[in-house]
C-alpha cells in the first residue's frame, strides 16, 4: 500500500515539474518575442525619424523644378544614396496616410517590406492593393510573402484563365452578336481575360496579360525589379518584350548569315555542301 502511493507521488511531482518546464519554455518564447516586437518598432520608429527629417530637408531645398532644387546636391555631398533616401520619404507619407490604428504595424514591419508596400507602384493593381492591406492588416509580416502572394494571384489567374475559356467555348454556339462592330470587343478571348482579371484582382484583362507575358518571359532580373516595386508591371512588360524582340532579331540575322555563308561556300567549292549541312 505504502508503495503505490509513494508511485502515485512521483508521478504526481513529476507531472507538476514537467508542467513548470512547459511553463518556463512558453514564459521565455513570450518573453522573446515580446522583445523581438519590441527591437522591430524601435527600428522602425529610427526610421520613421529619418524619413520625416529628409522630407523636410526635401521640402526646404526643393527648387521650382525637378532640376534647380539642391536636395539631390546635398545628398551626394554627404554621400547618401538618392533611392534609399527617397524610400524613406515615402515610407514617412505612408505612415502618415494609414489609419492610426495600424501604426504599429507598420513600423514593426521589416524595413524591406514597409518600403515596398509605401513604393507608388503598391496599388498599382488590385492584387498588389489586396497583399498590402493584408500586411497591413498583420496577416504577412515578411517581404516574401507578400511577394508569394502576388505571385499566387498570378497561378490563381492562370487557373481561371482556362477554366473561363472552356465556358467561353461553350458559349461560341449560342452567339447572336457577331457583327463587325464589336467581334474583337466581344470575342471570346477577351470576355475570358475580362472575367479572370476581375476574379483574381489584376483589375483589367490589360494587366492581367502583361502579368501573364512577364511571369512566363521575364528574366530573373526584370523579376527582382518588378518584386521590389522598382518598376511597374507595364515597364516591365515592355522591357521584357523589347528583350525578346531583341534575341529574337539576333537570331534571324544570325541565321541569315548562316545561309550567306553556305551560299558562298557552294559557289567556291560544291563539294563542300555535304559537309556543312551536316555540321
């Protein structure tokens, strides 16, 4: 008797030590992430002050155009770059436009991430405006979710974009409005970029397609720029496209002297024909 309740006792003590670890361990994860927010706002809030100081220098040297002002002179005399001081200052006129409730927020962001959000490209399209309401929302913390998310937005278009043409198929056999004036306007190509940019939030078929061209073209480089908010969709769009219009000139001028010189070669010398068509 005395046995089973000494057992009864040290599975009772033992259960209570094993609850205080657990207790400890979840004190200290709290405890950490408390002072992990809390070194994330004092950052944040170092940069705010920054931002707020280089628009007001911007504002006072401005001159009555893009090119008397001094702000540019002053920056590269004191050697600080031109595009991490203008990010800045953007960040500050986000912050200063957001809700107050979401301050917080945002200065606790990744500075990597608040800056791209406060680019004026962020709302460029409706997809860029849904990932940056869900940052600033709390609900994506990082700048690789919230790139992830526009390029889900992009698979998610995909996906409807096929599931729109076979119901737009489907539709070509009850079509009552083919006259001249509106074939391309209602065709059903375009009923079916419509319906997908509407439904995954690219806001227009136009966008949807650049973002379509760039995802399945771009390079690694116009990729980057475009995550960053370095440039739109629409100038990506259009270097992607002056890219490939580019190879696609060098190699037919590569293949058309290709031709030139088997055509000399066979006037030299017939035999050689063989040979070269086989290289």
């Amino acid at each position: 008797m005395q046995q089973v309740h000494e057992m009864e006792c040290n599975k009772f003590m033992n259960e209570q030590e094993n609850v205080r670890a657990e207790s400890a361990q979840s004190n200290t994860a709290q405890f950490l992430r408390t002072k992990e927010n809390n070194m994330r706002e004092i950052v944040g809030k170092a940069y705010t002050e920054l931002g707020r100081e280089l628009a007001e220098a911007r504002d006072r040297l401005a001159g009555s155009n893009q090119y008397d002002g001094v702000f540019g002179k002053w920056l590269s005399f004191m050697k600080y770059p031109q595009r991490t001081a203008y990010e800045l200052i953007n960040r500050y006129a986000e912050l200063l436009r957001i809700p107050q409730e979401q301050v917080n927020t945002f200065e606790a962001l990744p500075i990597s991430l608040s800056k791209t959000i406060s680019a004026k490209s962020a709302e460029s399209t409706s997809a860029k405006a849904q990932a940056k309401e869900e940052v600033l929302s709390g609900e994506i913390d990082t700048l690789k979710k919230y790139q992830e998310r526009i390029s889900e937005k992009v698979d998610w278009a995909k996906r409807l974009e096929r599931i729109e043409r076979i119901k737009a198929k489907g539709r070509q056999g009850n079509r009552t409005d083919l006259n001249s004036s509106n074939i391309v306007e209602n065709s059903p190509q375009s009923k079916t970029r419509d319906a997908v940019a509407e439904k995954s939030g690219f806001g227009s078929s136009d966008t949807y397609r650049k973002a379509k061209f760039i995802d399945e073209n771009a390079d690694e480089d116009t990729i980057q720029k475009l995550d960053s908010q370095e440039i739109s969709i629409h100038k990506a769009w259009k270097e992607t496209k002056e890219k490939l219009e580019k190879k696609l000139k060098e190699e037919e001028e590569y293949r058309k002297l290709v031709e030139e010189e088997m055509k000399k070669a066979r006037t030299i010398c017939p035999c050689l024909k063989v040979h070269i068509v086989q290289i």
